[in-house]
C-alpha cells in the first residue's frame, strides 16, 4: 500500500471511530424511556451515582432525599445546590454554575442525562 493510501485509510478510520464515539455521546440509548417526575425522583434521590465525560473526567453525584444536588468533577471542581424534578428534567441551581435544567432518560437499569452545557449523554452508574 502506498503512503496516501495508508494515509487515506488511517484518517478514515480515525473519522469513523470518532464519529461512532461522538454519536455514542450525543444520543440517548434508541429505547431509554422519558421518565414520569415521581419515577425520575425515586430512581435519582438519596442515591450517589458516577459517570465518565468524554475528557475521561469522573463525575460524582450525589441527590439528596431532601432536594439538594452535590457535584464533585475529577478536575477538583465542585459545586452543589438546591435541585427539582420537572417531568424528565432535573433542575438545578448551583452556587458557582448557576441555573439549568439536563434531561434524563431511563434504559434498563440506567439512568442517562443529557448536560444542558454541551449536550454530552452521560450515564450515570449508581455507587
């Protein structure tokens, strides 16, 4: 094989795999399910979760029964404040992040969210 065909198909094949990640990231599972408010918060309050971004950073989460939301990044960022369940949104309002709302998806015994930042699908892994 001559250089630029090598070439040709080492960039191709970095362009596809890329994509197939990119795509992993950017879309909830094809069957997660857009969960009720009350089934959203059973699933998510008084439990701690773990997830890994796309940067590879590790995310840790913690809600709270009472309403508060904690959020340790591996960067050493944290940040935490009051959060609510609005249908299959979670709202928050953190002290040093301000205001959002991410969604969330239900796939099996998943939990998914969808950062209100970048789009990012996130899955969330229970502690």
């Amino acid at each position: 094989m001559n250089r630029a065909a090598l070439l040709t198909t080492l960039t191709l094949t970095l362009v596809t795999a890329t994509s197939a990640h990119g795509d992993e990231r950017a879309s909830f599972p094809a069957d997660a399910a857009a969960p009720a408010a009350e089934a959203l918060h059973a699933r998510l309050a008084g439990r701690v979760f773990r997830a890994t971004d796309a940067k590879g950073l590790a995310w840790r989460l913690e809600y709270s029964r009472l309403g508060h939301l904690f959020v340790d990044i591996g960067t050493g960022f944290q940040d935490d404040g009051p959060y609510r369940v609005e249908g299959s949104q979670v709202c928050v309002t953190l002290r040093r992040s301000g205001a959002s709302c991410s969604e969330y998806r239900l796939h099996q015994d998943a939990v998914y969210l969808r950062r209100a930042s970048n789009g990012e699908i996130l899955k969330l892994n229970p502690q």
